[in-house]
C-alpha cells in the first residue's frame, strides 16, 4: 500500500510539471504582442518596451521559465501589471469566496445526489427512478448562468427571501455568511448533483446484481442495510472517482456563477484581469486552480488504498 501512496505522489510531480510549462506558455500563446497589447493603441514604443522588460520578454524562453518556476517555489507569483500588487496578495483576498462556494456546493451536492442515485438504483422502472433521470438530462442541459440567474429572480427579487448579490465573510457569523452563499450553491451545484446520481445509480445498479447482494437478501438483511451497508460500501470507489474529477466543474462554473452573483472571489478575479490582460494575475490563478484539481486527484487516489482491498502492494 505504501509503495502505491508513493508513487501516486512521485506521478503528480511531471504533471504538475508540464501545468507549469501550460501555464507559463499562455503568455505567449495569445495573438499578436502582449506587450502591445496591454499597452493599448495609446501607448509609445517606449511604454511598450517598458512592459516588454517587465514581462522579461526580452530575454530567452526557457530562461524565463526557469525563473518563473525560481519565483514560484519561493511563494512568488508575479505582480499585477494594472494594480501593480503581487498577485499571491491577490489571490488570497479572493480566496475566501471562491473556496466557501465550492466547499458548500460540494458538500450540498454529494449529500443530496448520492442518495438520489441508490434510490433510483432501488426503485429501476419507477417513477421515482424516472423522475431522477429526468432530472440528471436537466442538470446537464441548463446552463449554469441560466439557473442562476432564474433563482435570482425567483427567491432574491420575486420572494425577497435571500441576498441577491454579494458575499459575507465567515468571521461576520455563519448565518449571514450561508445566506449569500445558498442560491451560488444551487445554480453551480445542480450540474453535479446530476453527474454524480448517475454514477451512483449506474454503480449501485451493477452492484446490486451481484450473487453476495442476494445472499445477504437471503439471510434476511434488511433494504436499508443492503443498500448502505452492503451496496454503497462496494460502490463506493467509481462514486469518489466521479466526485474528484467533478472538481473541474466546480473551479469552472465557480467563475460563471461568481460573475451572475456578484461574488468577489477568485472567479471574478480571473474574468476582469481576462478583459484587461493581466497576465501575471491569469497565470497565478490558472496555476492555483490547476493545482488544486491535480491535488484533490491525487487524495482521490489515496483513498482507493481504502475502499479498494486490491490495493495492498
């Protein structure tokens, strides 16, 4: 088991690697001149070369990529070219936002799709079963800015119930803080609810076929006990896979659901220093989102060592 843990880990060293090399490259993967363009239509050929030594494009590629890598490893990420602030200051005043979406949308999501998946799987041919179906194919179909913007109208402007826009930090109290956070949850959550209870009930159902699900039948085990106990147990590795690989979808609806809720956080980060070019700021945050994703892949491997009795080598 230890030495699968460590390869695991060892493998997310050129992964993490060639992201780097992605992200350092978006730079120099956009039309035309960077430094032009940031400089805008305005600007002199000195104000150009003047951002052109700030981005250390006159000096030779892989030389800019090992000292952009230098940086990195030293905690430093580069200083906005508009804000002129470090971008890893940045980042950590949107953090808070983006990562309570996300945690509250994940937990919302798992808590409520992965019992939709085993009771679809236990009511097949039902209206029950159909009815969760039909709500995976609308999850899927619905844009998330769509949703967002109908629960706006419904629950913020029609209802006056919840915050239509905005953020609270947790340290302003946890009510007031979950308030701005449950409509954002909702509309990013409900692609997610649907991916996952369609996993779950793919697996439970093939899982429930098995000749040791009609022994414990059998015996006399209850449903409840069949269906938590035994089903889901063995189930379990393909449902965690499908959560950690939906984490891709959180960290890129978070930046549309940000955008249609006015949250302050690393999303919306990322749309405006798009539209003014901010490159230093667009490879900090698509570097962090990238590490986060091969981050919780990686914990998503280690616990097979859990759930998977195969793994003991």
């Amino acid at each position: 088991m230890w030495a699968y843990i460590v390869r695991r880990v060892l493998a997310t060293i050129p992964v993490m690697a060639v992201v780097a090399l992605f992200v350092f490259s978006l730079l120099y993967l956009a039309p035309g001149d960077p430094a032009a363009v940031i400089a805008g239509d305005q600007a002199t050929p000195d104000d150009v070369e003047r951002i052109r030594a700030s981005l250390g494009l006159d000096r030779p590629y892989l030389v800019r990529f090992g000292a952009w890598v230098w940086d990195i490893l030293h905690g430093d990420l580069g200083t906005s070219i508009f804000t002129n602030l470090p971008v890893s200051h940045m980042i950590a005043q949107r953090i808070e936002p983006t990562l309570s979406l996300m945690v509250v949308t994940l937990i919302l999501a798992v808590s409520i799709a992965v019992p939709m998946g085993v009771v679809a799987a236990w009511k097949q041919g039902t209206t029950i079963d159909r009815a969760v179906m039909a709500f995976a194919v609308l999850g899927f179909s619905v844009p998330v800015f769509v949703v967002g913007y109908l629960l706006a109208f419904v629950f913020a402007l029609e209802l006056d119930w919840l915050p239509v826009q905005g953020y609270t930090p947790f340290s302003q109290g946890f009510f007031p803080w979950m308030e701005n956070l449950i409509l954002p949850a909702v509309a990013l959550g409900g692609v997610y609810i649907a991916l996952i209870a369609r996993i779950t009930r793919a697996t439970m159902l093939e899982v429930l076929s098995q000749d040791y699900i009609r022994t414990a039948r059998a015996k006399g085990a209850g449903q409840r006990s069949i269906l938590f106990l035994h089903a889901l147990k063995n189930a379990a590795v393909p449902i965690v896979t499908i959560i950690g690989i939906g984490i891709a979808l959180l960290i890129g609806g978070a930046v549309v659901t940000e955008s249609v809720f006015a949250i302050p956080g690393l999303g919306r980060l990322t749309v405006d220093a798009i539209l003014r070019r901010d490159y230093p700021v667009i490879q900090g945050v698509v570097l962090l989102f990238s590490f986060v994703y091969v981050l919780v892949n990686l914990l998503i491997d280690l616990l097979y060592t859990l759930f998977d009795p195969r793994i003991r080598y």
